[in-house]
C-alpha cells in the first residue's frame, strides 16, 4: 500500500474537482514522485484499492501528514472525499491552496 500527499484543491462552486497528489515518505521531508493533477474520482479509487492519502501543507520545505483523506457515499451513491479524525482547524480540504 502507498502513501499519497495531497498540497492543492480544484473547486467548481462548492464542489471539489481535483487534487494535486504525489507519492510521500512520512519519514522524510520528500517527495518519492512528482506531484500531478488527479479528479477527485482516481483519488477515491486509490483509497478504495488500500492507499492512503493524506492532506499536506509544506512548512519550511517539511511535508509533514495532515489528515488522512476517507471515502463516503450519498444516498444515491455517489462518492466523495472526507476528512476523518477529530477536525485539524485551517488543514482541512478547503484550506488546500488552490491550483
């Protein structure tokens, strides 16, 4: 299973369309891939084939995980991107810089 960082959202009104997502180390302030452009759709398909995808904010060129990325389902069964855990004020999705 990989880990994935995501560092930019895309937003269409209120809806999120993209992220930018790369490989990670949790262990080192690097990346172990270029960072590239995913719909919001092949990030919830890594998440579902067991990857992990984290929210990350560079500070001082360190990568540190935010909150890890989860996957729901509307009623109708549509699915989209959750944060899970307690709320992390100011790192959630919205707060990703925009690309």
């Amino acid at each position: 299973m990989s880990v994935f960082g995501a560092t930019h959202a895309r937003f269409e009104g209120d809806k999120l369309t993209h992220l930018k997502v790369g490989l990670i180390d949790t262990t080192k302030p690097a990346w172990d891939s270029p960072m590239k452009e995913m719909l919001v759709l092949q990030v919830v398909d890594l998440i579902v084939g067991g990857d992990s995808v984290y929210l990350v904010q560079g500070v001082d060129g360190v990568y540190p995980p935010g909150q890890k990325l989860a996957v729901k389902a509307h009623s109708d069964g549509v699915e989209y991107l959750v944060e899970e855990g307690d709320p992390m004020p100011g790192r959630g999705i919205k707060n990703l810089p925009a690309f």
